[in-house]
C-alpha cells in the first residue's frame, strides 16, 4: 500500500493510498469523501484499463459533480419534502434535489475530510476511514461515528464495511457512489453492457423520484434483469417508470432470506469480457444507469462524461425509507451497532 500527499480542503490534509493486489488489481482512493479514485482491472486479455469515473486530481472532486466515488450519508438517496418524524420529533434537512433531501444534504460524508488509518489483514490490504457526524449536521439527529473500510483481496474483491454508534436515534442509510463502465471510464455509454439483478420486485416511484409505497413485480417490464440483459434494451421503451426518472434509476428489491450477504448484481461487457459481481447485506440496490450525465464533467484525461457514461449500483436501504413505517427500518438507535457490507467482485 502506498500512501501520500493529495491536496488540502479547506485547511485539512487530503491523502492519496493506493492499494493492490496480486492480480494486478489496483484501487486510489482518497480520505476527501472516501472517494474511490480509480480502479484498474484487466480484461479478457490481461491489459488492465481504469473501469470508475473521476478524475485527474482533488480539484475535480472540489467542483460540482454528481458523487463520483463517494461513500454517501447520512442518508443515501432520497427523503421526501427533506424532512422526517422520529419519536414524535419533526427534522428538517437541506431540500437539494427540488424539495425531497439527496444524498445526505448539502455536505454530506461525499464532501467531507475522513480520518484514514491503513489495514493489512489475511483478507487483503485496505484503508479504514472514520468520520464523527455531529449532533445536528445536516439537519440530523446525534452524535454518529461512522467507520468505512475498503479491502483489497487477493480474490479480486473490493469489500466494502459500514459500521457506525450513535448517542441518539437516528436515520442511517450508506452507500458507495461509484460510476462504473467496464468497458474503461471515457470509452463511451454503458448501454451494451449486460446486467442481472437478483430482484423479483422495486419500489417504483412518483415524478419526484419518491417511491409510492408499492413493491412491484419486475415481471413483463423492463425493470426485468432476473436473466442477463442488456441495460440498452429496453432503456427508450415507453414505460411510465422508465420516463419519470428519464431511465433507469431506482431501487430494487434484493431477493433475499435473511440477513446474510447474498448475490445482488452481475454486470458483464462483452467487448472486455470484464465482469463485476455485486453481494451485499443491505435490503436494496439502486440501479442508476447515468442519465444525468450530461457532457458538463470533464474528467480524466480529458474525456467528457456523456450521458450514459457510467452505471451505479449503490447497495441500500429503500429511499425515503424514515417516511415509509413498511420499509425495512433506517433508524439506528443508541443501544444498536451498525454493520453493513458490500463486496464488487471482478473476474
Ligand atoms: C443517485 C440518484 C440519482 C442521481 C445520482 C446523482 O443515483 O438516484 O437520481 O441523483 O445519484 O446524480
């Protein structure tokens, strides 16, 4: 592991560690957001490409861009109207996509210095980041200590651990933001790549991007990837869901039994034959197939990032899960020890 000098943000020292493994795999990451920085992996033939968007430096990340990298809290995704009910007790958080709260508000843990610690384990080699959300930052309730750790294994895994304690209730909801195109970042849209999602159901949603409550059957629509498809195949369909969010961008219902990790998504290209494998503990995955990507990032190496340049598969709880008594349940309480993890597998 490598570990050096990146920038400062506002004042704070920002640190570059690189990790890789014995198959050439390699991750940078920053403590700025957590953000993971570059991936390089090789493909079918062994020639390795950087397959995450981002770009060249810290003052890329510095300008407006939509999360590229990031860790997102405290809560990932949407809450309605930015506010919600806890033990009687109404919040209000920094309405930031229309009126409905994104990604944490308006310095959310993408847009703050962590605290880095490097890891070496029999698992692989990694770094921990730990941030203290303050009572009241953001709008939200407690004193969180969260922890993220990034491991690199020999099993080309990229394993992700969310743990986090707080002094009072609190919504809680963390996710990795990275943009995907296993083809290499730059080498144009992510529609001929192939997808399966082990989701029966998702949680379709209103014109605010809010999900109506319902859990609906994937079942003859195009939110059907139970059997490997082609993201590009059904993109421009004439579908209610498909139109409101302009693609797709919504959370899907994980099959599961239990709490156990289990088999979210396999993503395929044929081009490289690169193939990522999504598993995770968490009830949901949004799949976000970049359709607000739209030539105003430029970045690494100077390629403009067009729509459809990149894929999210951000591993969740449902959005606006604090306005939903049905949801699985976000609020982390002081007695109760967060746990979440998250493993990007490549072959
Ligand atoms: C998430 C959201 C999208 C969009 C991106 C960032 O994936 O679901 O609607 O906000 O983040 O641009």
């Amino acid at each position: 592991m490598k570990r050096e000098s990146f920038g400062t943000v506002q004042g704070s020292p920002v640190e570059l560690f690189t990790l890789t493994n014995a198959h050439s795999l390699e991750v940078r990451c920053t403590n700025y957001g957590g953000i993971i920085l570059s991936l390089r992996v090789p493909d079918k033939r062994g020639r390795p490409d950087d397959v995450v968007l981002g770009f060249d430096n810290l003052d890329g990340y510095l300008q407006k861009q939509p999360y590229f990298g990031a860790i997102i809290g405290r809560y990932a995704n949407r809450i309605a109207e930015a506010r919600f009910t806890l033990d009687g007790k109404q919040y209000s958080l920094a309405a930031n996509d229309g009126l409905n709260s994104l990604h944490g508000g308006d310095r959310g843990f993408d847009k703050v210095v962590w605290k880095a610690e490097h890891l070496e384990n029999p698992n692989g080699v990694g770094v921990i980041f730990t941030y203290l959300s303050k009572d009241g930052e953001e709008g939200y309730p407690g004193n969180l200590n969260v922890k993220v750790t990034y491991t690199l294994s020999d099993q080309n895994e990229l394993i992700v651990d969310y743990e986090a304690i707080t002094d009072k209730a609190t919504p809680l909801n963390l996710t990795q933001h990275t943009y995907f195109n296993l083809a290499g970042e730059g080498r144009g849209d992510i529609l001929g790549h192939e997808l399966t999602l082990n989701a029966d159901r998702f949680t379709p949603v209103d014109k605010t991007l809010i999900p109506t409550g319902e859990l609906r059957s994937v079942k003859n629509t195009p939110m059907d990837f139970t059997k490997p498809t082609v993201i590009g195949a059904r993109i421009h369909e004439n579908d209610e869901q498909l139109e409101l969010a302009l693609g797709y961008d919504h959370n899907f219902v994980i099959n599961r039994a239990g709490p156990d990790l289990v088999f979210a998504a396999r993503v395929r290209e044929p081009g490289t034959g690169r193939v990522l494998e999504v598993s995770t503990t968490e009830p949901g995955v949004q799949f976000y197939s970049g359709n607000f990507l739209d030539g105003t990032n430029t970045g690494k190496h100077g390629h403009v990032y067009q729509k459809r340049f990149g894929f999210c598969l951000e591993t969740q709880h449902f959005p606006d899960s604090p306005n939903h008594p049905d949801f699985p349940s976000t609020i982390l309480k002081p007695e109760e020890d967060y746990r979440s993890r998250t493993i990007y597998k490549f072959k």
